[in-house]
C-alpha cells in the first residue's frame, strides 16, 4: 500500500520536499491509515506533519475519538490541534446536515493551515469512495464534469489515499495494529451514501463483480477526457492495436488483445494491464492472467490443472481444496502463472516463504511445477497453489459469512468469465 500512496504522490505532484501538511485525521480507518502512511513515508518525501481533528459538536463519542487520535499523534511525535466547528449554525436553506459539516470541517483545516504556514492538507479519501461518489452524481444527475469524481488535489487539500481501496486499508491497520474508531453515521440508512454503499453497490455487484473498479476507471476516463493514461500502454504497441484497446476501453467489460513482443494486453472495465507471455528461461508461452470475479470454473491455457470456486458452508474440507473466508479477500481474484519471487504464507505458518521452497517441500516434481495456477487476490497476495497449504490470508474465522470453496480439478479446460 505505501508503495501505491508514493505512486500517487508522485504522479499528481500532490507534495513538495520543504513543505509542511496538515493530515486531518477524525479517528476512523482510512484517516488512520493515511496518518500512519504518511508518517512511513515522510522522510522519503522531505515534508513535515501535524495533526488535526474536527469536532463538529454532533455526536457524544467525538470527544473520546479526538482523544485517541492526539495520543497517536503524541506516539509519533506529531503536533496535534483540536478543532471545533458549529455545523448548526453553518445549515443555510435546505442544506442536508453532512453538505454543512463538511463545509465548515474543511474550512477549518483551511484556516489552520494557513496559520501553521502549511502548503496542503491531506484528506483520506480512498477508492471506494471514489466510486460512491460518481454512483451517487450518477444517480442524482450530472454531467461529465461530475463524472470526475473527487480530485486528487484541490488547493490545498490532497487525497493520497484516492487509488488504494478500502480493502487495502483494512489489511494495513491490521498488519500495523493501529487502532481506529468506526463512525455509525457511515452504516445509517438516513445519508444517500451510506444507502449506496450497503445497498445500492451490491446490487449492482450481482450484475457486475467489478462494478467500483468500473466506476473509478469511469472517473478517470471523464478527468482525461476518454483518453487513456499516458503510461497504460508501451509506446511501441503499434498504432492499430492501441486502436482497438482504446474502443475496448470505452466499451467496458474484459478483452484480452494479444500484441506485438510476445506481450498481450488485458482490458478490464477500462483499466489496463500488461503481461508478458513469454515465461522465464524459455519456457514456451504462458498464458495472460485470468480475471476471477466470482464462483465458477476458472483455467490457464495450457495448465494441466483449473480451479473451480463455488459458495460454501463451514467445517467443509478435504486433502486437495480450502476455504476462505470471501469477505476477506481483495476482489476481483486473479488466476496466473507462478512468477518468480512469488511468495507465500501458508495456512498455520508464522510467515511467509518463498513459493518455489514450498514446492520443493511439497515434493512437487520439477517438470511440473510451471504448469501449476496461482490464485491471487487482486493486490497479488498469494491465496492458492494445487498441491500446498492454503494461504494464512483470507483464513475463516467465527465471524466469518460468506464461506468461498476452491477445488482444484484435473483436465478442465473451460473458462468462466
């Protein structure tokens, strides 16, 4: 995830070294996150930190969350400013009760930074609120403007959290145990948002598995005005095949493109992706990464092995398949050819190791091992190789609800899209 966070930094020129930014945190996990990020990654970037958090006078518990945010802050040595705002007073007409906390809440960062002498404030939008965000301008009317979605930077504000996703940042908080408060407003029927999150995005996730990443990549499509990113494809594809991909892009949904230099090009709901084909130390062409959306029969061309993955019930089990827990996985999976570096925990381990030692273990024969799939999560962590231990992630537990069975089965070739 820090590795995402510089990327983004980086590409939208949203920090300068010298500069001082003001990290407003409420105590909830994405500001969390990016605090604790921030602080990782503020030597690299030559840029101080302070902290802040807006009390807006609307809740009993926001006295106890500005708390737990200054001692965070006082652990990593960070200046802390407590903040308190009148939303009621700010209510002007109709405006809904978040349209004025928010107004007021990022005038006050606004004020405060322009007394510390800071050059930005970060917020903690992620990417799922990227894609709330463009549902919700969809649904109420808009045009392509809106389609935009939030900005990377507005000044001063700068959103460095904007391309990792709420998964992202839960599996952070948890590597790290930081600790972090969950906001009941988020989850309340009452605020369009949160009706969109629980209801209206699940909905939609029947019909299409993908349907944030599709909406983010919208946003992206409408601030570049349709054009691809400049960095999306090599500069040597070749005028036809950027061609096509680009109507693919428009067009939605997944293609795969085979193009010049033994590479094929993966377009998926308007991101793209690269892979070689070729494999490493001449092993004949391997097959392009395989788009897992949810239950069904999934195969790489040419691999001896498929994996089917089919909704589950707890205490399921045998010699050859696992169980996860579905809800804890980044989505879309992905089905691919072993890499090298691949790395692995397996289920019960205290780490990770590295994939082609866990082979050996296993005594998998060598002549074997190429041919084997590697199931995935979509920030590529390891899940699943037939003939080893499943991996720790993703692993049941009592609050598990949603059980995901992955069996692998011998001479399948059919693929499920």
């Amino acid at each position: 995830m820090l590795s995402k966070i510089l990327r983004t930094i980086r590409a939208h020129a949203l920090v300068r070294p010298g500069e001082t930014v003001v990290v407003a945190v409420s105590g909830g996990p994405d500001s969390m996150a990016l605090l604790h990020a921030l602080w990782e990654l503020a030597a690299r970037l030559e840029v101080r930190l302070e902290v802040a958090t807006v009390d807006h006078g609307m809740r009993a518990e926001a006295r106890a969350e500005a708390e737990l945010v200054r001692a965070r802050a006082e652990a990593l040595e960070l200046p802390w400013h407590g903040l308190r705002v009148d939303v009621a007073a700010a209510r002007r007409g109709r405006a809904s009760l978040q349209d004025a906390a928010r107004r007021v809440r990022l005038a006050a960062l606004e004020e405060l930074a322009a007394r510390r002498g800071a050059a930005r404030v970060a917020l903690g939008h992620q990417a799922d609120d990227q894609a709330e965000t463009v549902l919700f301008r969809v649904v109420r009317g808009t045009g392509l403007a809106g389609l935009a979605g939030i900005p990377y930077a507005r000044a001063p504000f700068i959103r460095p959290l904007l391309d990792v996703t709420r998964a992202e940042v839960g599996r952070y908080l948890k590597r790290r145990s930081i600790p972090f408060v969950d906001d009941p407003s988020n989850a309340d029927p009452r605020f369009a948002r949160a009706r969109i999150r629980h209801r209206l995005l699940p909905l939609l996730a029947e019909e299409n598995p993908r349907v944030r990443e599709a909406l983010v990549a919208l946003a992206a499509a409408a601030r570049t005005g349709g054009a691809a990113p400049p960095d999306a494809l090599p500069s040597d594809i070749g005028r036809r095949a950027a061609g096509v991909i680009a109507e693919l892009r428009a067009r939605g949904g997944t293609r795969t493109v085979d193009v010049v230099g033994q590479r094929t090009v993966e377009v998926a709901y308007g991101l793209v992706r690269v892979a070689r084909a070729q494999g490493r130390r001449g092993v004949p062409t391997r097959a392009a990464p395989v788009t897992v959306a949810g239950p069904g029969t999934y195969a790489l061309a040419g691999a001896a092995t498929s994996l089917q993955l089919r909704a589950d019930t707890p205490g399921t089990a045998d010699d050859l398949g696992a169980t996860f827990d579905a809800d804890a996985l980044a989505w879309p999976l992905a089905l691919r050819p072993r890499r090298p570096g691949d790395r692995m925990r397996p289920r019960g381990g205290r780490g990770s190791r590295k994939l082609s030692d866990l082979l050996i273990d296993a005594k998998v024969a060598r002549a074997t091992r190429d041919a084997l799939p590697v199931l995935t999560t979509a920030d590529d962590v390891v899940l699943f190789v037939p003939g080893l231990r499943p991996a720790e992630q993703g692993r049941p537990s009592g609050d598990t609800i949603r059980y995901l069975r992955v069996t692998p089965i011998a001479g399948v070739s059919r693929v499920d899209r």
